[in-house]
C-alpha cells in the first residue's frame, strides 16, 4: 500500500531555512520521478520540484529556483526539500508524491503533507 509521510515543517522568520523530509513506503522512490507540491490556504496546488526517475535531474518551479534543493536517498526510500531564504510566499502546505502513470489508481494517493509558514 502506498504511503507518505511528510514531516520536518514548521514555523519559520523570512529567511530562514527548514528541511523537509517523505518517507514512502508501498513502492520504491528510485523507480519514479518523485514530486514536491504545495498548496497555500486558498489556492490551487502546485508543483514545486520534481526529480527525475534517475535522480539526476530536478526541475524548480520558477519561485524556489536558487532557493530549494531536492534530494534522494534511495536506502531509506526518503525524499527531501531543503528550503533556504525562505519568504512569506512560501506558506503553504507541502506533499510528496510519485509520478503514476496516468491510468494507475495509486496516483489519487496523497500523504498529509507537512505545514510550513513563514512569518515575522
């Protein structure tokens, strides 16, 4: 069974800088390009970074670019996002998840996300 389990939000002053973590079971991380969202109160979720298959390419959204960092490790099945410089803006509340094929069902799974704010 696919699971998620994101942790390592909080509270955080504009720039300041927070690791989160998921920890997937169910299937394995190195076998799937692997996403980071976020989705602010009110508005829409959004891609935030998504690592290649192969773990050697990640693509930012244009906001976190130069500002967050995704990472692998394959042993413990764990994806991470190291947030740095962190703004207002990046209130939201964060999820990972893999890229399922279009027609598999495991792609309506979602973890509970982890909360993340920004504030002075």
């Amino acid at each position: 069974q696919v699971q998620y389990v994101e942790s390592g939000g909080g509270m955080v002053q504009p720039g300041g800088s927070l690791r989160l973590s998921c920890s997937a079971s169910g299937f394995t991380v190195s076998n799937y390009a692997m996403t980071w969202y976020r989705q602010a109160p009110g508005q829409e979720r959004e891609i935030v970074a998504v690592m290649s298959r192969a773990g050697d390419n990640v693509v930012y959204h244009d906001a976190v670019k130069g500002r967050f960092i995704m990472s692998r490790d394959s042993a413990i099945n764990t994806v991470y996002l190291q947030m740095n410089n962190l703004k207002p803006e990046d209130t939201a509340r964060y999820y990972c998840k893999a890229a399922w094929p279009k027609s598999d069902i495991r792609g309506n799974i979602w973890g509970q996300g982890t909360p993340v704010t920004v504030s002075s």
